[in-house]
C-alpha cells in the first residue's frame, strides 16, 4: 500500500510539475521527495518478497491498513517539507510584504 500510495503522489506531483513547471514553486523537489520514497518503498518490496515468497501477496488486513497509514503519513510530511521550502523561499514575495508592513505598523 505504500508504495502504491507514492506512487500515485508522485505521478500527481509530476503531471503539476510538467503542465505548471514555471520554477516558481518548486515543484520539481516535491517530485523527487515523492519518486525517491516511491523509489525506498519498491526496494523494500522486492526484499520483502524475496524473504517472504508467495506470502506477499496475501497481506492480511490489519498489515494493509498499517501500510496505507504509513503511505499517506509521508505523503502528507513529504508536503509538509515541500510547504516549509515554499516559505522559507517566498516565490511572490507575500511573506517579505507581510514582515515589512509590521515593521511599518
């Protein structure tokens, strides 16, 4: 399940990223955040079936509904990164005009 669940998040950040890819929101680093864990989870998968066998396709329940909560976990803390480069980066400035009208004030 967690593979499959980067999978599709990292197939979704790069269609973003290949019909809105202006550079501006750094859209190519959430891709490679996702395709690197896409990359992580298929490794483990081969190793676990190599240990494993035939067994690995038949995952009881409560192992598959484990797997979606940790696929979904980084899927939500790889946009939690891509969220914190977005603002530590401020691409339309909002952050830098919000910090200088408080001075002002």
């Amino acid at each position: 399940m967690t593979l499959l669940i980067t999978v599709f998040a990292a197939i979704a950040a790069t269609l973003a990223w290949y019909f809105k890819n202006n550079g501006k929101y750094c859209l190519g680093t959430l891709c490679l955040m996702y395709w690197g864990a896409s990359i992580m989870w298929f490794v483990d998968a081969i190793f676990e079936y190599a240990e494993a066998g035939a067994e690995f396709f038949e995952p009881a329940g409560k192992d598959m509904l484990n797997d979606a909560f940790l696929g979904i976990s980084v899927v939500a803390l790889g946009l939690i990164i891509w969220l914190v480069v977005l603002i530590v980066k401020d691409p339309d400035g909002r952050l830098k005009s919000l910090l200088k009208s408080q001075k002002a004030v």
